[in-house]
C-alpha cells in the first residue's frame, strides 16, 4: 500500500513539474482516493506556449500502462530534467485525458489500484 502511495506522489510530482516549466501561473492539483482507483487532476492557467505543451503531454502519456516497466522504473520519475519522465508516468496510468482552452490545460490522470 505504501508503494502505491509513493507511485501516485511520483506521478503527482511529475505533473507539477511539467506544468511549472511550462511557466503556468495558476495550478491546481487534486487526488481522489476510491477503492478501486485513483485520480489525479490537474487544472492550469496560462500554460506558456500551450499547443505545444499539449502534443508533448499527449505523447508522452499516450504510453500504455506498463507494470515491468512501472515496477523498474517508477523511482526515476521526478528525476530527470527532460520530459522523459512523463513517460513513465503514461506508463504508470491506465487513462489519461487532457483538455484545453486558450487559457486553461486540464489533465485527469486515472491508476487503477490491482487488488
């Protein structure tokens, strides 16, 4: 259980990274525990450059989720200085779904939790 716990906190951080490099003015992140999963939500103003903000967020969240890859590499993410780490965090979560508008990015991220 604990092990989760540090996955989400990883992944969490990892969004607030990407998002403050992007120069967002405003962010806001939540975590919603359930019994079965877990939520992840991020909401940003004045993403800096936002088009590109978003392809690179789609692409990297576009990886499936992955457990070998998670369970190898889930205590890098955070780590490194390119966006590489966004990566393992698609590959850490099973949904990934992002939205935006001229000012406002909107990122819900969703890890099912294996029983």
């Amino acid at each position: 259980m604990k092990r989760n716990i540090k996955k989400v906190s990883k992944i969490v951080n990892e969004l607030t990274m990407f998002l403050l490099e992007h120069q967002s003015t405003n962010i806001k992140v939540g975590v919603r525990n359930f019994d079965d999963k877990v939520v992840i939500t991020a909401v940003a103003e004045d993403v800096e450059k936002m088009d590109i903000a978003v392809t690179n967020l789609k692409k990297s969240l576009s990886y499936p989720r992955t457990r070998e890859i998670e369970e190898y590499c889930w205590e890098l993410t955070g780590e490194s200085e390119t966006e590489s780490g966004l990566a393992i965090v698609g590959s850490m979560v099973d949904e990934a779904t992002i939205d935006y508008d001229e000012t406002q990015l909107y990122v819900q991220l969703t890890r099912l939790i294996k029983k």
